[in-house]
C-alpha cells in the first residue's frame, strides 16, 4: 500500500499546490466570509461570539466546497484517471489518497486559519480551542462527503452546481456537531459533540472511499 | 420480486392493481376527512389539531418515498433488477412534493401554537434538509445524460443518503436538545384523534402507491416509445 | 356554519393547511395523469403507423 499510495499522494498534493494554490483561495473565502457576517450582524461582540462556531464552521465548510470539483475532473479530462486506475492501486485506494490530499490541501490549512478568525468573533479561548479541535476533526469529513460528491458529478459540464446541492444536507450533521463542541466550550458544559463528531468523521472517511469507487468506475466504464 | 422485472409483466399486474388502490384511497381520505371535521376541539391545541391530519400523513409519505427509493436503488445496484432504476426515478418527485407538503403544513400547524411560521423543531429541521436530499437526487438525474449512467450515480446517491438520513435526524435531535427549541408533536395522540389521522395516513400511503404506479407505467411506455421511434429513424 | 369557518378562531390557519394538500395532492394526481395520457397516446400513435 505505502509506494504507490505515498506517490499518488505526494503527486495530489504538488498538483494542488500549483493549479492557482488551493489552499490560498479556501483560506481567503475562509476569512472572506468571518469578515462580511459582522458586516452584516453587527459589531456586538458578544452576538459574534455566541454565533463564532456555527458562522466559522458553515464558512469552512463553503471554503472546502471550492476545489472539490477539481478533485477528479482534471485528471478524469487529460485522461490520467484511466492511468491511475491501471496502476496497482486499488480504485479505493486512489479514493482514500485523493481524499487525504484534498484534506491537507485545504481541511487542514482552514483549520490552522481558525484561530485567527475566531479573534475577529471575540471568541474566548475555551470555543477557540474547542473550534480549532472541532475542524481539526471535522474537516476530514467534510472532504470525506465532498469526495463522494466530486465524483458522483464527475463529467457533469456544470457539475460544480450540483455538487453543493447534493452534499451539503450530508454535512449537517458535521456543522451540528462541530458548532455545537464550540456551545459547549462556552458554556462550560460537555455535551459529546466532539465524540459524536469524531465517530462522524471515522465514518465517513472509511466509507466514502468505496462510494467514490464506485463512481469513478462508472465513469471510467463510459 | 424478479418475475415482476418484465415490463409487460408489470404493466399488466399494475394494470389490475391501479382501479382498486386508488378507489381505496379515495375512500381512505374520504373517512378521514369526514372523521377528522366530526372531531372535538384538543384541550391544548383547539382545533388546529386538524392540521395534524395532512401534516402528519404528509410526512409518513414523505419518509415513505426515500425508504422506496433506497430500496429500489439497492435492488438496482446489488441485484441489477431492471425496473428498479426506473421505480427510484419516479418515486422522487412524488416524495418531493409530500415533504414539501409536510413542511407548510407543519408551519401552518406551528404559527397558532408558537407565533412564528417557522420553529426549528426537530422535526420540521430534519423535513427541509430531506427536501433538499430529494432536490439533490431529481437534479442528479436530471443532469447526466447517459441514462444508465445516471440512473447508477442517482442510486449511489439515493443509498448514500439513505445511510445519512438516520444521522441527520439523531443529529438534528441533538441541536434542538441543545437549543431548547420547541416541539409540535408532543405526547400522546388522543384515541378520538387517532381514526381520523389512520384513515388519512392510509389514504395518503395508498395515493403514493397509485402515483407510483402510473409513473412507472408511464415511464415504461415512454421507453418503448423511444425504442419505436429508434427503430424508425 | 360560520363557526365551523372559523374553527374556533383557528381557521386563518386550518384552512389554508388543508388547501395547500389538496391542491398539492390535485397537482400530482392531475399531472401524473396528463403524463401517462400523453405517453400513452404518442405510442399508440407510433404502433399504428406500424413499428
């Protein structure tokens, strides 16, 4: 598993790098979106930091929507995907490599940034931190279910329309969760929502590399 | 399940089966409406409790029609089961429709008891994301070509959705705990409420049953039409 | 008869909830039908041409 796997990987993760840094334009819609909701709730710090955790977690999630379409298409339109399925690595494996890549191409920097803009909601240390672990858990899931959505819409000509309609309302779950740790950091109480979070994401990252397979073979076979 | 996988086979079993589950539904709704008109106000709830009536049935369909889908896309994935593709297809827009349905009826139930159109009850949270699974599904449909392409992407889809839906609703459970929202079932249903809201649960279930049935059918001629006019031209 | 309009007060409400469904419900029953009219017709057309 580690040669080819490791490759594919490191390979995902230069390409990333350069086609316009995807990581940069996540992070900056990132910080985007912390910016225009006080904009438009107002300077209350005290509404800010009541609201942090759910406004950062949904803006996460809306950043890491941004590159997914890429995640198979390109290499699906100059035909490397076909390569790729020929390589001894196992579709699955391709699936879970690309969905690791796109993690810490984008998942794992907009966690890094969370710190920062939860000093622009006011955001006390106990939420920061409780959001910081939050995305750190969560994040995986996000590009987990976006995996799944990436390929399912794989050849669409405007499948980066569909892809938000089709996964965000399985991501509910990550925001309720996610969001709901940082509540539960503020009010100092402990309501499960990083184990429910973290068994959400063990979930999704072990399953969603067989639906991707799966779809990606039915575009490969067309 | 596999003898009913020829088409013709189908059509004329449906054939038979549609005159007398519609005609059972009419007579389903028509009970349950008389019934629920001849009910006493609810102690707590006056007479909205009626709304109880087509929201809740509304909603059993609505749930109802994605189990039917999920089904229908396993079949179509693991077994192959050739009417299964076009069975998913056309439950979607009718469970579409009742989840719309159970929404505004859920709102409208909602307003005289809590003053607002819209609470995030559990309930009605856990309705407006499975609204959003259906449109996401119709659109996936809709938007690849290849028909049998489509038809395997949508099941995936539908199965994906299928095993999220439990987790949604746990989830969305869990928020409203946390936020303390308000609840527009809660406790028991009165036994005099509770033959009027079985008539119409029947009624709509076998209304579901008839329009799936004609869309399926409908779905299969369109199909040898199109064979037809290839043939043709 | 006007008290069972206004339904104790609750009819502004009551009303509309079982407009909607029937006109839902009489949305997709009607189509429904209208598609499988359709469909059936434009195949009977193409088997009498003789396919």
């Amino acid at each position: 598993m580690s040669g080819p796997f490791v490759s594919l990987l490191m390979r995902d993760l230069r390409l990333a790098a350069r086609s316009g840094g995807s990581a940069a334009l996540a992070l900056a819609f990132f910080a985007l979106v912390a910016t225009l909701v006080p904009l438009g709730v107002g300077a209350d710090l005290r509404l800010l930091a009541r609201i942090a955790g759910g406004v950062l977690w949904v803006g996460a999630v809306l950043a890491a929507l941004l590159s997914l379409d890429r995640l198979y298409q390109g290499d699906f339109d100059d035909g490397s995907l076909d390569l790729i399925a020929l390589s001894p690595l196992s579709l699955e494996q391709v699936a879970l490599a690309k969905l690791l890549a796109h993690w810490f191409s984008t998942g794992l920097p907009l966690t890094l940034l969370s710190p920062l803009l939860a000093l622009l909601f006011g955001l006390p240390a106990p939420g920061t931190w409780a959001l910081f672990l939050s995305l750190l858990i969560g994040t995986p899931a996000v590009s987990a279910v976006g995996a799944i959505g990436a390929s399912l819409t794989l050849s669409l000509k405007r499948g980066g329309l569909i892809l938000p309609l089709i996964i965000l309302p399985l991501l509910a779950p990550a925001v309720i969760f996610g969001a709901g740790a940082v509540t539960a950091a503020l009010d100092h109480l402990s309501n499960g929502a990083l184990g429910l979070l973290s068994a959400f994401s063990l979930a999704a990252v072990l399953l969603s590399p067989f639906a991707a397979a799966a779809c990606v073979r039915l575009n490969l076979a067309g | 399940m596999f003898r009913y996988a020829n088409p013709a086979v189908f059509m004329r079993l449906s054939g038979a089966l549609l005159p007398w589950v519609s005609g059972a539904a009419v007579i389903a709704l028509a009970v349950g409406l008389w019934q629920g008109f001849h009910v006493p106000p609810d102690y707590q709830q006056g007479m909205t409790v009626t709304i109880m009536f087509v929201h809740v049935p509304a909603a059993i369909v609505a749930e109802m029609a994605y189990g039917a889908i999920a089904i229908a896309s396993l079949f179509s994935l693991v077994w192959r089961h050739p009417l299964a593709d076009t069975a998913a297809r056309a439950a979607a827009p009718l469970g579409a429709v009742f989840t719309a349905l159970g929404l505004v009826t859920g709102s409208l139930w909602g307003r005289p008891m809590w003053g607002a159109y819209w609470v995030w009850d559990a309930r009605l949270t856990s309705f407006l994301l499975l609204l959003f699974l259906y449109l996401g599904y119709i659109a996936l449909w809709n938007a690849i070509e290849d028909e049998a392409r489509a038809a395997r992407a949508a099941a995936i889809l539908a199965l994906v959705g299928a095993v999220n839906l439990p987790i949604i609703k746990f989830s969305v459970d869990w928020w409203n705990t946390l936020h303390q929202g308000e609840s527009i079932i809660s406790g028991q249903i009165a036994s005099i409420f509770l033959w009027p809201l079985l008539f119409m649960a029947l009624g709509y279930m076998l209304l579901f049953a008839s329009l799936w049935m004609v869309r399926i059918r409908t779905e299969i001629v369109n199909r040898r039409a199109r064979s037809l006019m290839q043939r043709a031209g | 008869m006007s008290d069972f309009l206004a339904m104790g007060g609750y009819g502004a409400f009551i009303w509309p909830a079982y407009g909607v469904s029937v006109l839902a419900l009489i949305g997709i029953v009607w189509q429904s039908w209208a598609a499988w009219r359709a469909a059936k017709k434009k195949l009977d057309a193409l088997e009498r041409d003789g396919a």
